[in-house]
C-alpha cells in the first residue's frame, strides 16, 4: 500500500479501516542469504540496501526487542554533516545527501526537517575552530556559513546576550542540517525493506555466532539456529557483547547519554542551536516540545538510564544561554547507550572471521549517519569492499595511529 | 619591611549579615602544605606531633588528602620527610557564622553539613558549587578555604544562597 | 549517585571524575608490542555487568581509585585507593 | 458552586484573581481550579490536537485538561496546572492553545478533520513536494500544535537547589505516609516526608472518613515538634536515581506574589539511607465516546474539590463507575445536598442500595454540550437511557502511582485482582512501597503498611522501631471490574491532552505497531503533559484486547524521571547568567580595568585584550602599539593563570623524566628548561617550562588551558605507577602572582625595582631575588623572543607589584601589554599554544619528534611511534606569509596552486594568524602536509568563511630572530 495525502483522505472517508499493516511478522526460515543483527535504524537500513542497492532480498534482521527499540529511538533527532576531518566529511554528507531523498525513497515520511543547526562561539579561538570547521565542509561540497551576533540577534533572539558567562561571538550554520522524526526512520526503513521481501523477527535475541574454519556460518537465537553465510552485527548499544560471541574485543565503552523532552510549547526555538562552552543543543519537535541533550554520564554503563550530575549541567548550561528556558518544564528524560570509541568516530568493517561484519562505534553520531551507515555496511556486506566514504572507518585504525579524533580528546573513551 | 602592599583577596570587603548569619573574609595566615614522602608517615608524623585522621582537623592541622596536611603557623624542619609548601596566598578564607550557616551551605555543597553530621574539628575537602574548597567545622559556624581568584565567586554563591533563605523566611 | 572513597567516605559522583576500565592501570613494560599498547588503551572487555573502573576524586582529595561497579544496576561494590596496590613501579 | 462549611480553604481571607481577563474571587487554600469551579467556570482549555473544549479532569498534578498560562509581570509560565497553582492577591492567568479565544477557536476545525487526522496520519503524507515541508506543511503543524507560550525573553526571577540528607524519605503524606513517619519518627531516625501538595494528609484531606483531619492534625503536630523530622510540603519527589539519591522540586514561591530573592522553586537533591514510596493511587477516567467534555470528572476529584475546597462540580451529578469505592463520591455529595441524578454502574451484580437510582450493566455510550456537558446516553440492564447532566463523575478503577518504584529500569507486576500494576520489593534499591503505592486501598491497610515499612525500612538501617497503635479506619474490600473502554463509533479519548483514542491504539495494532512502545510512539498516547498517568494503564489494555494478548503480557512502558514535570529554571538553578562556571580574577585586575583594558575570558580566568591609549580607536592600534613597544622598550604582562606545580622529593626528577618526553634529571639546579607532554596515546598534552629549584624540587609550568588536565594525569600517573616513588606534588598557580617582563629594556627595569641587579642572569636560568622587600623568584624565559622574564611574588603582593612594574616601565617608554599583543609577539616567534596543540598533535608534527628522548622510556613514547602519527603525510607545522600584504584568518585551509579546492586535495589549515607590526606583513602558523620540506613553496589559502583566497609563502614557523640572538641578549 503506497501512502500519499490522498490515500490518508480516502481511508478517512472509509473510517480508517483499509491500512495494512507497516511490516509483516514472519517466522524465521532456517536460512538466509544474509542476516542483520539488529533492527536499530542502522541495522534496517543496511537490510533496506542490502535489497535495494545489491539485490539480496533473502535476508532477515534479527532484533532482540521491537524494531527500533535502540539508539534510534533515544536521541536528539539531529541531522548534519558538519565534520571536519577526512573520513568522516565524506561520510556525513554521503549521510546527508540520502536524507534529503528518504522520503519520497522510502514512501514514508520521516519529518527531514532541514531548519538550520548552529553551533555558537565563544571566543575568538573558538571562531578560528568554526571557520577551520565551516571551510572543510565547503570543501566537501556542503554548507557552512559563519554567523555575526548582529545576524544571531535576528535569529535566535532569546539568547542571552548581554549576561550570559561566556560571550557569544558569533556561530557557524549549516543550514541544510536540522532534524527528523526519529521514530519514523526505523519504521519507514522496515516497511520499506519488508516491501522488498526482507524478513524482520522480531522478539528474536541472537545467542551466538556460529564460525566453522574461521568463517561465518549463521547465528543461534532464542528462536533457533540460523543459517547465513553472511552476518553483519549492526548493534550499537550492545557492541561489545554480541562481537564478544565471535571471540573479538572491540575498542569500545558503553556510556549513557541522557537527552530530555519539555512539556508542547508554541513555536519558540526555530533551529538547532548548540552551545559552545558547555553540553547542550536543543531543538523543538514539530509537536512542540523542546528536545534537548548534553553530554554522556560520563562513567560507562548499560543503565539507558542517568543521573543528576549532567542533568544539571545540561540544564545550567540552558540556563546561562537562553534564560527563557526557565519555565520551559522537563517531562520526559531518557538515556541511549552510546559505543564510545577511542578517537570517537565509527567502525564498518570485515572482522578477522570471514563473512561476519561489524557496524558499531557510532559515539554521538548515530542517529544522523543512520542512512548512510545502512548503505555502506550494505556495500561491504554485499560486495565485500570498504565503500569509498566509509573506507577510513577501520576496526585497526588504532593499532596503527590512523585516528580520527573530532574532539582531540585522545583515547578515552568517554571524552568523544 | 616590605615596600608592596599585600592584599588579601577580598581586601576590604565589609561583611554581610543576613537572618542572624554572617560571611566574612578571615585570615588565616601562614598555611603550609605537608605531603609526606612515601614510607615517611610515621618520622612526619612524630615531627608535627599528631596527623589527623581523613576529614579532621587537629589542633593546626587540617586534612588535605592522602597523607598531607595543611599547617596553620610555623612547620618544623621536615627535609627528607615531606614536600613542604607555602600555600598562604593561594587560598582565600571566609567565614560563615549563624543559625543558617548550615542550612546555606547545603545549597552549595554536596555534603550534610548539619552539626550532628559534620561536627566542630571535622573539615572536608568538597566542591563549593562547582569549585575546589577546603570547608572546615568550627564552634559557630565553618571555614571555607577556596582558590584566591574564585572568591569573589564563592562570596556572591553563599551571599545569594543565603538571601533566598532570608526571603523564605519572610515570605511564611 | 554515590561513590565511597577509602578516604572522605561517600560522596556524590559529581566530585569525581571518570576515566574508564582498570585497563589503563596495564601499562605495558617499555619495548612491549603495539599489541600490548592497544589492549591498554582501546579494546575493552566492556562488560555489561560488573566492571572495574578508575575514577579520580578530583574536587575532593585527589586520589584515584578503582572502583568495582556493575555497569546495568550502576551498584558500587567496593572501592579501593590506586595507590595502595600491590606493585605499579614503571 | 462553593458549598458552605466544607473545605479546608481559610474563608476569612478572600483572594482575588483573574482568568482570560476577568475578575474572579476565591478563598486563601483555594487551587485555581477549584476557585474557577467555585465560580461557576467549566470551560478552562483546549485540547491539544483537535482543540476540543476541554474543563477539569482531576484536582491534581496529574490534570491533562486544565493547562493554563500564568503572567506575573512581564513574565509568562505556560502549562500551569490550574489543579495545582494555588490562588493569591493578583494572580493573573489566561487560557492557552485557543485563537482568538477560549470559546470561539479557530483551530477547533481540527475536530471536524479528526478522520484525517487518526494516528501517525502525518507519516503517511506531506511528502509530495519535497520543498513544501519546510515551507509550508512543517510550520502549519508546528503553529497548530504546542500548548502554552514560552516567552522569548530572558528569566529575572530566581531559582534554588540544594542538598538534604535522612535516615529515611517518605514520599507522600496519605495514611501510609504519616504512619511510616511518626513510626520512624518516634523511633529517633532523621526523617523527611516529602508532599507534592500544599498540606499534608493526601486522601485524608478529602475523603471525610473515620480517621479525618483530627488525626491528621495531630499526626503532624507531633512530627512537627521532632527535632529528626523535616516535613516538606509542596515538594514533589521527581526521580530516585542512584545510592539513594532523590531528586524533588519544592514549589517556594509560586503561590505567592514574586518578591525579591525569594524563588520560585527549588530543585532538591536528597540523599535517603532508606525510602517508603506512599505516593498513593490515581483514579482512572474510562474511556467511552465524547468522554472528554467539560464536567466530566474522575470521582475522586468530585470528593476533593467536595471536601477539601467546599466547591461541587455540578449541580445535577451522575456517576459511571466500575466500582464501589467510587459511590463514596455521590454518597457526600448527597450529604452535602447535591442532587444525584443516577449511579451508572457497569457490574450486573453490585450493589443496588443508595439515596438514588442505581442502573447495573451500565454503560455510558454518548454525551452531549458544546462547552459544558449537558446530557449523557447509553445503555443499562433496563435498556437505553438518555439523562440530562452537567456533571459526569467516571471511576474505572485505581492505579497505584508506581512511577518512582521503576525509574531505575525494574517493572511493576500486575496484580489481576486489583487489575492494576503494583511495585515489588527490589525495584530501587532501598524503596519499600506502602499503601496504595502498593496496592492496599484501604485506609486501614494504607496505615498498616506504612508502619510495617517504616519497621523494616530502620531495621535495614541497624535501627529498632516498633509499629505504633494503629488507629480505627475504614478497612472496606476493594471491589471493581475492570472496564477499559466502551464499545462505540466515536472517539472515546484515552489520552485526553494529547487526544489519543481509542480508535487510534486500535489502528495502531492494525497497522503492526503492536508493541506497547510502537503504539505509545505511534499514536503519542503518553507523552503529553500528564505524562500518560491518566491514560497509560487503559491504553494498555485496550492495545491488549486489540492484539489478543493479556496485558501483563503487553506490558508497559519505561516510567522515566521525572515523575512528574520539572522546570529547567529550578535543575539549571544558579547557571544563568555569570553563575553557569567561577569566574577567576587574577591580582592585577582591576588595576587592568583602571586602564581601560577590555577583559576576555581565558578558560574561567578573566585577561586584558589589551590597553588603550588615548586616540586609540581599534583593538589593532593598541595591539601594534604594544608588540611594537615590548620590541623596543620594554612590556609587562600578567602571566599568573599559568599552571604551576611544585613538585618535591627524592624521585622528583625521575618523576619528570617519566611525565616529560624529555630529561630533566640533568638539570642542573637554578636552571629552566622547556618541556614537551604527552598523553599515553602519543599526542601532545601540554608544553611548558619546569625550573630546578633545589635537588630535589621543581617548578612545573603548564598552558593556563591545560592546568587541571594536568593535575589530573601527574595525580594518575604517580598513584597508578609510581606511587611508591618519593615524590609529591601541589598546584602553586595560586600561590603565586607572576609577570613577564619583556624587552630590551627589562633588565633595566628588573635593576631598578629589584633589591639586587641581575647584572648576570642568562637565559634559561632561575633565581630568589627580592623586590621591595619581600622574596620573589625570577625566571629568565621568554614567550615573545624579546629578552624576558618572569617574576612571581606571593599573591598578595601581586596588585602592588603590577602597579609598580608598570608604572616603572611607563618611565621607560614601555608599559603594559594584553593577550593581542602577546599573541603576536609569540606567532612572530613561532611558539605554539593550545590552538596548535589541540589534541591531534605529535611532537612529529611540530617538530619536536627529537625531544621524545631515546634513553629512557615515557609516557606516551611508545604509542607515538605508530605509523600513522609520523611521515610525510602527516601536517607539519610551518609558518605562513602572504605573498602580498593581504588579510589571512586562522581555519582556513591550504591547497596547492592549480588544485581545485575540494576536500580530496586539501593539504592543511592555517591554526594561528596575526597582523604582525614587526615584519609589517600578515603571518600565520599553520599545519601543512609534509610542510617542513616545502619551505619556500607557495601554496593557496582558501577561507570560504571570510571569503578570501591568498597565495601564500611556506617559511619556517620561527618569523623573527630564528636564532634566539634577542632572547639571549
């Protein structure tokens, strides 16, 4: 069933009852050609182009809980490709570009919302920094503008700017980022690979990886052995032990990351706004309410869940920034568990078993790289190469000093 | 004599009395870090003629950390035993006194600061909102000690911190 | 939540600073491979369970400890001071 | 309509407020929501996706209809709970989500549209084209939706957090709570009770029952004499999170008319050995078609506003019940002489037995009123019924508020005789539920049970405490059917405020969202302000019978802090403005500000940009004035934010040789040498000079950036893998007030101030001099390449000794300089700072690979030496020069001539810029691939940013005196 305004007029007309259902719920046959573990949104994604770009439509993802249940539904709904180091540039904008097709891509509308993200300054270092950032995006073949106070004045004019601790001096906007219903990516990702004959099980928890003479040969699940010559582990969350069923020790600590939701507000906060001299950024969802994060907890942890520390920071920071927030009400907090790697940017690779791959690592920058990561463990899955904007995500990077650390922070896991 | 004239950090600032309770800069003079070298506990120990246990104070002896003290007045000869270092300017000293010390300072502090809890002679080293303190339990009230270029900061925390009591208490 | 240090007793995770699993504390003899590099300073058991991990009580007394915690409950086992293990000579 | 000697209201102090601009009054006690009922008000909000007209619900926390917003002043607080926001002298509050007004809304269009507008409709379209969503769908739907207004202006009211300690937290203040009080109380534990509303009691306050206010009164009179007891009223617990750590908001001011410092709220952060979780239940709403009009009511809140406020809800009442503890509302309202139109119970065999008519196998099918209920329908064992109404109590039952029992992830049971979800020990470590929290609805159970968990709460805590005497209450069996939803055609909203119904949780397990999660994302059934607390249980349930499976089976979503919704003024308390970080002033300040210097933060620390002089009208005049002045005469420059640690022992200079990339054992006493740090991963940590004080005592400097981090890793290193080594170390940055002095004139200006000459004191050396009389230490090192040192005097000398130092440079024609000026001074030299070492940064790529000693092993040598941290690929630094004298700015990259500029052929970036007065031409230091073999060659400077395009000429970093001849003057 293809959705389209008229569709949603005609079914209404009829009381509704004509929608099918989004995906089927098959049982799992005993063998595929390929298999997915996990129905995050990287993982139906790579299932969706495994079909879609390579042709295997015989293929399941397996997801312990309901699709979705991970990362892809606890985040800050942010979209941008506003890297600055080479590996990922070309990734994110790869990223970017497939968003500002995935609507009409996967008949299903993921509210890509592309309102403008800014990332304020504070000092004249920090202005040095955005621009070293804003030129390499341009150089990449996306946008970056730099922002005067007198042009933030116009825009977001509720920021302090006369009291707050740290000066702002200006800001770098990317305005083709924004935001995107993060629960419906998952969800239009399923149908759409469901329509072209993928098998998404549900309740389906992987147990092990079975290896024969260092190949791959299925998984076994809760709900029996699998055959595959091919599985790709696309967990994020819980990296670390499904890689641990083949043996491996991935460079990866579990951290949580809390993102908060305020009561509906008329429209108030018209972009992505983040703040430079402490952890928040904040949007506002189309329903109204204000969708704000900080920083991980710091301490590694598999909780989804935080505690008051940075809860306090993130909102002090809200405090000293746009003061109006004050009677802005939190009603809803939640905590993803982020693969935090140590230069705190992802891994798509081969592993030292044949046949089984790895998508994990995605630190903060799950959500946005959603399309693009599905596409390129798709690739590697399918073809058995590195696809060209993915090619620097190596799991052996760190053994031999290939790094690409956004932050600077060094191999600390938690500082990404 | 010295020519320069030495300022304390919030030279002249006149104290504040809000609800019985009053801040005040207080100056505590010549301080004095004592880190013992590993193994040299037992011979600093015998040379300053106690060490207090974690979080105490005894006599001029303040717990700072692991096996270091803070002197107030003179040091003995520790050479070979100890890093000893002057901390005298480094640090700022404020004094909060009253009825509502306590109650003030728990909005600062992540510590139960309430006399059954945190007695005269206890002393904590603890964040004072988001800076590094040494908070010492006096007769009346605590000793805060906190880096010299954030007293300004510290003063204006437990000032404000105690004017919301005070408008509290009126506004029953 | 709450951590115990040996010294100041509990006190609230936010006088401590976090720096990740005990690997850290397995520094490698000097001329050992880069294998031995990297097992110290990437690759991670990362247990979902009970964990060992370096904290510093960094606006407190300054010592770093090694925290035994289980990473899903966030329940502290045992602390233990840095300093007072066995051995650590580089 | 208020009902005479009822309430606990004060009515000798009549309050005036207004709501949508009229005038109303009420009494002192009174919410606005029972002065607006009292008043005769029905109509209060609107819905939130089809602009329903919309009265009270509830008459608590939990009220999903009556949302208004609140002015005081200039300022705006949307989303107030009328149920909540007590009434003072003033207040002013106004409708929400309506244009132009409350009972003529233009959007309530959207009600007519609702079979367009069925659950996840906005999936399905707004796709086509592409370009209109943000233009044109995007802000219709975000104009639409929201609630109340957030005004875009900056907060002046003020907020509080704090700290608390206890034995034991009683969370609410019903039977089960005060009974867990008084007996942990009586017992000598340190006790907090924590009560969301303004008095203490919960249901005691308004169920007018056996047990009542007298015991109420003299349960608290008795804890309020207790010295180990602390009773907080309007204060909500939000979230347990962990060590028996909870959060709470207390409503300070907000009840009263703003008034200096007095807060608005505070945000309190209470550490409990033991907790009892007696947050009671929640009634239920049961769904059925056009269930949401104003004067339909829970039943309980009927009983509230009844006897807590003295208002009823209507004057002609009905109850639709499943149910017999419902019937206690109609049975007072009776009493208080409202008439009862019928019960409406929907079991075949309760109780027939009441002042009036009582219909079994009932079901209430349909009602009528455009802005207030006028009429209901429906069917009984009698047949099909029609009955004029204004006010429809409903009661599906009770919820036991588990919300806090499952914050740390744990998942309630259900309990199929109550059918309903209760808690089970365990779920939060060190939390005992009790009373109807837990399940036990009766009164005398409630009592019960709090005693019992306060017994075992101390018991836990090595305490004794034994159960008081329970008093006489009310101990009746709690019977009910469950009853979810009413079969029917229309829309019977589950989710009132964010008007999901049953027809949407339908079509969501329709369309394969069939997990409790899918269909609560789907449809937003509990995400609305309530937060689902009047809608979750049921929505459940009628996902449940959709998909055929038993509701436990189902199962339920996360409860997630907070519990119930916290202002981001009262968590971010104390970060606006200045507040959010300590500010750190060094000596000189003010002396700094009396010339006029604009001061710019450096990390917390405030730093003069540089010092005006008279006709100076650009920071660039000054800035040029000042190189120029330090390279002729003579500059002083505050340096005391630098980190500096002083680090004794026997093992200190082994010490330094492990944390140092180079040696500094061979350092001879009395002598300062340059240090390069690395992190364990082979990067660059920080730079600086260490001086050799004695044998067994250095002087650390660090980057003012970097101080803590560095504090940080010495600590670590020494404890983790040397702590048996003779060596400790503490942070002197503040110890110490330190000035450079710099340029050919310093010495002389050195002679003249200090109480000895320095006739003889080369570069790179250390020294105790006296100044004015009181010791100092004297580094010879420089920063600009002038000849220069460093001074320090004990920080209480600092202010006077910047005085004099300026004051005697003035009268050589030098003076003060600012972090402009000392900026340049160290690009012209080529010295780094943070801007070069920013984390991705070997000692290869700057040049000091030479400095990772060989002999001897150090931190972060061996992982330096991956292949992917040295070789011509890496960007080395160099120094940069416009060919012409054309601007450059710091970020923008570097390509080779002929190369288009893309990503693929970028070849580095540019990390420091200055206009330097010295060698009269732009310079820059920057990061170039292979850049040490390409001095001499040319490359592009590209800045999209500041649109410029410079060719540019690669040169060593060191500009000027590259061979130290002035610094070593």
């Amino acid at each position: 069933m293809r959705y389209s305004g008229w569709k949603v007029i005609t079914e209404g007309l009829l009381g509704n009852t004509g929608w099918g259902r989004a995906w089927r719920d098959p049982a799992p046959k005993a063998e595929y050609d390929a298999i997915v573990i996990g129905g995050g949104g990287h993982g139906l994604a790579t299932a969706y182009y495994l079909a879609k770009n390579h042709g295997l439509t015989n293929i399941a993802v397996l997801e312990k809980g309901y699709l979705g249940s991970g990362n892809i539904g606890r985040n800050t709904t942010i979209v941008r490709a506003n890297y600055f180091l080479p590996g990922n540039s070309e990734f994110y904008s790869h990223s970017l570009k497939l968003w500002e097709k995935l609507e009409g891509e996967l008949n299903y509308n993921v509210m890509h919302s592309q309102r403008g993200h800014i990332i304020l300054f504070h000092s004249d270092g920090q202005r040095d920094a955005a621009v070293r950032r804003g030129n390499a995006i341009v150089n990449q073949g996306d946008d970056a503008e730099l922002l005067s106070v007198a042009q933030l004045k116009e825009m977001l004019p509720y920021l302090d700017y006369n009291q707050t601790r740290f000066p702002i001096y200006g800001g770098l906007i990317q305005r083709r980022a924004g935001t995107a219903r993060h629960d419906a990516v998952a969800w239009g990702y399923a149908r759409a690979a469901d329509r072209l004959g993928v098998d998404l099980i549900q309740n389906c928890e992987v147990t092990g990886i079975d290896t024969v003479d260092g190949k791959v040969i299925g998984v076994q699940t809760k709900r029996g052995a699998i055959r595959a010559k091919k599985v790709g582990m696309v967990v994020a969350g819980r990296s670390s032990q499904v890689a641990a069923m083949a043996g491996m020790r991935l460079p990866i600590e579990s951290h949580v990351l809390q993102a908060f939701v305020t009561e509906g507000l008329k429209p108030v906060i018209d972009h992505v706004v983040s703040y430079g001299m402490g952890h928040f950024y904040i949007s506002q969802s189309d329903k109204g309410g204000l969708v704000f994060g900080g920083d991980i907890d710091m301490y590694s942890s598999y909780a989804s869940r935080g505690n008051l520390p940075m809860v306090e920071h993130v909102m002090e920071a809200g405090m000293t920034l746009m003061p109006m927030l004050a009677r802005a009400r939190v009603l809803r907090s939640w905590g993803g568990i982020m693969d935090m790697t140590p230069d705190g940017s992802p891994i798509i690779d081969k592993t030292h078993i044949d046949g089984l791959f790895v998508d994990a690592g995605w630190n903060y920058g799950g959500f946005k790289a959603a399309p693009a990561s599905g596409w390129c463990m798709a690739h590697l899955m399918a073809t058995g190469q590195s696809h060209e904007v993915a090619r620097r995500f190596r799991l052996d990077r760190f053994r031999t000093g290939h790094v690409m650390d956004e932050e600077g922070t060094g191999s600390q896991h938690n500082l990404h | 004599m010295p020519n320069l004239i030495a300022k304390s950090a919030l030279f002249a600032r006149t104290p504040l009395t809000l609800s019985g309770t009053t801040l005040a800069e207080a100056q505590v003079g010549q301080t004095t870090s004592v880190a013992a070298f590993a193994g040299k506990l037992p011979e600093v120990t015998a040379a300053l003629g106690g060490f207090p246990a974690p979080n105490t104070v005894l006599g001029n002896l303040i717990w700072t950390g692991p096996e270091q003290v803070f002197v107030l007045g003179q040091t003995p000869d520790l050479t070979g035993l100890a890093a000893v270092t002057d901390q005298s300017g480094g640090w700022a000293a404020l004094r909060l006194s009253g009825p509502m010390a306590a109650d003030t300072l728990m909005r600062l502090y992540p510590l139960d600061l309430r006399a059954s809890h945190f007695p005269k002679n206890t002393c904590a080293r603890a964040p004072l909102g988001h800076m590094q303190s040494i908070l010492i339990a006096e007769e009346a009230g605590f000793l805060i000690l906190i880096f010299r270029s954030m007293a300004r900061t510290a003063w204006h925390e437990i000032e404000t911190a105690l004017q919301a009591l005070t408008a509290r208490a009126a506004a029953i | 939540m709450r951590l115990t240090c040996p010294l100041c007793g509990t006190r609230d995770r936010r006088e401590f600073y976090y720096s990740g699993s005990e690997d850290y504390l397995n520094r490698p003899a000097e001329g050992a491979p880069i294998e031995a590099w990297d097992d110290m300073l990437h690759l991670r058991t990362n247990p979902a369970g009970v964990t060992k991990d370096l904290w510093y009580h960094e606006t407190g007394c300054g010592s770093w400890l090694l925290v035994t915690r289980n990473t899903v409950t966030h329940a502290v086992l045992a602390t233990e001071l840095v300093a007072a293990r066995k051995g650590g000579a580089a | 309509m208020r009902i005479a000697a009822k309430g606990l209201i004060d009515r000798t102090k009549p309050v005036t407020f207004t709501f949508d601009g009229k005038s109303y009054s009420g009494f002192r006690g009174d919410t606005l929501a029972s002065a607006l009922m009292a008043n005769g008000v029905r109509l209060v909000g609107r819905s939130f996706k089809y602009h329903r007209p919309r009265g009270i619900l509830t008459a608590g926390p939990e009220e999903p209809n009556a949302m208004v917003e609140v002015l005081d002043g200039a300022s705006q607080s949307p989303n107030t709970r009328a149920t909540v926001q007590e009434i003072y002298d003033g207040l002013a509050a106004q409708s929400q989500n309506r244009w132009p007004s409350l009972r003529y809304d233009l959007l309530s269009v959207n009600d007519l549209a609702a079979p367009f507008l069925s659950a996840g409709f906005y999936y399905k379209t707004f796709m086509w084209p592409r370009a209109f969503w943000e233009g044109i769908y995007e802000p219709l739907i975000r104009r639409a939706a929201g609630l109340g207004r957030l005004k875009p202006q900056n907060e002046t009211a003020s907020y509080e957090k704090a700290f608390a300690f206890c034995d034991l937290l009683v969370i609410g203040s019903g039977p089960a709570g005060l009974m867990a009080a008084l007996t942990a109380a009586r017992a000598g534990a340190d006790v907090i009770l924590a009560e969301q509303d303004s008095v203490m009691g919960g249901r005691l306050l308004s169920d007018d029952g056996t047990l009542g206010m007298p015991w109420v009164d003299a349960t608290l009179a008795e804890l309020r004499a207790l010295p180990n007891v602390r009773l907080m009223a309007r204060t909500t617990v939000v979230g347990a999170y962990d060590q028996g750590t909870y959060a709470a908001l207390e409503r300070v001011g907000l009840h009263l008319p703003a008034a200096p410092h007095l807060p608005r709220e505070c945000f309190w952060r209470i550490v409990a050995g033991q907790s009892i979780l007696a947050t009671g239940a929640l009634e239920r709403p049961i769904a059925f078609d056009n269930n949401d009009r104003p004067g339909i009511m829970l039943a309980s809140a009927a009983l509230t506003y009844l006897n807590r406020f003295g208002v009823v809800p209507g004057q002609k009442v009905t109850l639709f019940a499943n149910n017999d503890h419902a019937r206690q509302a109609v049975r007072q309202l009776m009493a208080a002489g409202v008439q009862v139109a019928a019960i409406l119970d929907s079991r075949a065999d309760a109780s027939t037995v009441e002042d009036c008519p009582v219909y079994l196998s009932a079901a209430v099918t349909d009602t009528q009123g455009r802005h207030g209920l006028t009429e209901i329908s429906g069917t009984h064992a009698d047949g099909a019924f029609k009955i004029d109404t204004d006010c429809l109590l409903m009661s599906g039952g009770w919820n036991p508020l588990v919300n806090i029992a499952c914050h740390q992830n744990a998942r309630p049971i259900w309990r199929e005789d109550i059918a309903a979800f209760v808690p089970h020990s365990g779920m939060v470590p060190g939390l005992t539920a009790a009373g109807a929290a837990n399940g036990a609805f009766s009164t005398h159970a409630a009592l019960r049970e709090g005693a019992d968990a306060a017994v075992a709460a101390l018991t836990d805590l090595g305490r004794t405490a034994t159960a008081p005497d329970l008093p006489q209450a009310e101990d009746a069996p709690y019977r009910l059917q469950p009853l979810w939803a009413v079969p029917g055609k229309g829309r019977a909203w589950l989710d009132f405020a964010n008007d999901v119904t049953v027809k949407d949780v339908k079509l969501a397990a329709q369309e394969g969202y069939t997990s409790v999660e899918h269909m609560k994302r789907y449809t937003t059934q509990g995400m609305a302000p309530d937060q689902g607390k009047n809608s979750n249980v049921s929505a459940l349930a009628v996902l449940a019978d959709a998909t055929g499976r038993g509701i436990a089976e189902t199962g339920t979503t996360t409860f997630r802090a907070p519990f119930t919704p916290v202002s981001i003024g009262a968590m971010g308390a104390g970060g606006q403005g200045a507040g959010f970080a300590p500010q750190r002033y060094m000596t000189s300040d003010q002396a700094s500000r009396d010339r006029g210097a604009p001061m710019i933060e450096a990390g917390l620390w405030y730093r003069p940009s540089y010092f005006p002089k008279p006709g100076e009208t650009t920071w660039r005049q000054s800035c040029d004035r000042e190189v120029l002045m330090v390279r002729s005469a003579v500059g002083v420059a505050d340096v005391s934010t630098l980190g500096k640690i002083d680090i004794q022992g026997p093992d200190a200079a082994r010490f330094l040789d492990f944390v140092y990339t180079n040696t500094f054992s061979t350092l001879p006493v009395g002598r300062v040498r340059y240090g390069l740090m690395l992190r364990e991963d082979g990067f660059v940590l920080d730079d600086g000079t260490t001086a050799r004080l004695g044998d067994t005592h250095y002087l650390m400097t660090t980057t003012t950036a970097a101080a803590g981090q560095v504090m940080r890793h010495l600590d670590f290193v020494h404890q983790a893998y040397c702590a048996d080594w003779q060596v400790r170390f503490i942070s002197v940055t503040e110890s110490w007030a330190q000035f450079a002095v710099a340029g050919p004139m310093a010495k002389m200006l050195l002679n003249a101030l200090l109480d000895q000459r320095i006739d003889d004191f080369p570069f790179m050396t250390y020294g105790e001099v006296s100044v004015e009389g009181v010791k100092a230490r004297l580094f010879r090192i420089s920063f600009s390449g002038e000849e220069g040192y460093e001074i320090a005097v004990p920080t209480a000398y600092g202010e006077a000794l910047f005085r004099d130092l300026l004051a005697k440079a003035e009268t050589l024609g030098g003076g003060a300089y600012g972090m402009e000026a000392l900026n340049v001074m160290r690009i012209e030299k080529g010295f780094i700072t943070h801007a070069e070492i920013h984390g991705r940064i070997t000692a290869f790529d700057i040049g000091m690979a030479k400095m990772v000693a060989s002999k001897k092993d150090c931190i972060g040598k061996a992982a330096s030496q991956r292949p992917g941290l040295m070789g011509p690929d890496r960007e080395q630094l160099v120094g940069l020069r416009p060919v012409t004298k054309t601007e450059i700015g710091a970020g923008a990259h570097l390509f080779n001539l002929g190369d288009k500029v893309e990503r693929v052929n970028d070849q580095g970036y540019v990390t420091s810029v200055c206009w330097s007065p010295t060698m009269e031409s732009y310079l820059g230091l920057a990061f170039l691939k292979d850049g040490r073999a390409r001095h001499g060659q040319r490359v592009r400077l590209v800045d999209h940013m500041r649109k410029t395009d410079v060719l540019c000429e690669v040169t060593d970093p060191v500009f000027l005196d590259p061979e130290g001849a002035k610094l070593r003057a």
